[in-house]
C-alpha cells in the first residue's frame, strides 16, 4: 500500500535540490568578482582570496535561508 505524501513534500523536495547550484553559484559569482578586482587593480592573489571567502559565506548563507524555509514548510 502506497502512503500518501504530506502537503507541500514536493514544494520541499524542491526547494532543498536548488541547494547545490546555489552554493557553487554563490562560490563561482565570488571568486569571479575578486578576479575581476585583481585584473582592474592589480591586487594579486588578494582580490581573488576576498571575493571567495565571501562567495563561501554567500553559500553557506543560502543554504541555512532555504533549509530553514523548507523544513519550516514542512511542520505545518
């Protein structure tokens, strides 16, 4: 016998499977913005280190907000 999903189980299978495109989105926008400083300003490796450090904390923001969001979903 097949159990019926719970409401909302698909909208929640979603939003968690945007998880990994949007860490490697936020990883990848970072790093090529802190590239983009170093070609402009000549920052070598500086701009580059910044710019992922903060695409990394972008990232693992993301992934707490929507987390968060679809386990909130969930326990209503």
């Amino acid at each position: 016998m097949v159990t019926p999903r719970p409401s909302g189980y698909w909208r929640t299978v979603g939003e968690l499977g945007t998880l990994g495109l949007s860490f490697v989105l936020a990883l990848v926008l970072g790093t090529a913005a802190g590239l983009w400083v170093d070609r402009t300003f000549g920052t070598n490796p500086w701009g580059m280190l910044v710019g992922f450090v903060l695409g990394f904390a972008a990232a693992i923001l993301n992934v707490v907000r929507i987390t968060r969001r679809a386990f909130a979903s969930t326990s209503r």
